[in-house]
C-alpha cells in the first residue's frame, strides 16, 4: 500500500491507483515470497554445514602441511649430517 503521488505532465497520479491489488493477490505474492525464503533458508543452512565442513577440512590439512614441513627439515638435518659424516670418513 503506497500512498505517495507522482506528478506527471501537471498531473497528479496516485501510485496507490496502480497498486490496487485485492487480498488473494496480496496473499499469493506473500506465499511466493515465503516459499523462497524457505527455499533460501535450506541453501543457508546448506551452505553453513558445507563452510563447517571446510573448515574441519582446512585444519586438517594444516596439520598435515606442518607434519610433512616437520618430515622435510628432519630429511634436510640428516642429509647435511650425511654430508658431514661422508666428508669425514674421505677426510680420514
């Protein structure tokens, strides 16, 4: 219900004239509206476990980046230390 006027070649035209829709209409579009609210309700909720989900996976694979960062450094150590122990045994 608009009760604004829009004036138009010295005109006055009322929007509520436009807009004069009897209840059932009213009624119809308040049910389209609220079926997709519910439909837009079930993406939400959709894609708040999927971003839940995500996030479990990212820490898991965190944890699995910081493991085989951890698994590179040792391999780094001992072949330096290899290095260091085949150069003293050439050396002697």
């Amino acid at each position: 219900m608009c009760f604004m006027t829009i004036k138009s070649d010295n005109k006055v035209i009322s929007l509520d004239d436009e807009f004069d829709l009897s209840y059932n209409e009213f009624h119809d579009a308040f049910e389209t509206l609220y079926d997709e609210y519910k439909k837009l309700g079930s993406k939400y909720s959709l894609l708040k476990q999927n971003h839940a989900c995500l996030l479990v996976e990212i820490d898991t694979l965190k944890k699995k980046a910081c493991i085989i960062v951890n698994y590179y450094d040792k391999m780094n150590q001992l072949e330096e230390k290899n290095k260091v122990l085949k150069e003293k045994k050439v050396i002697s």
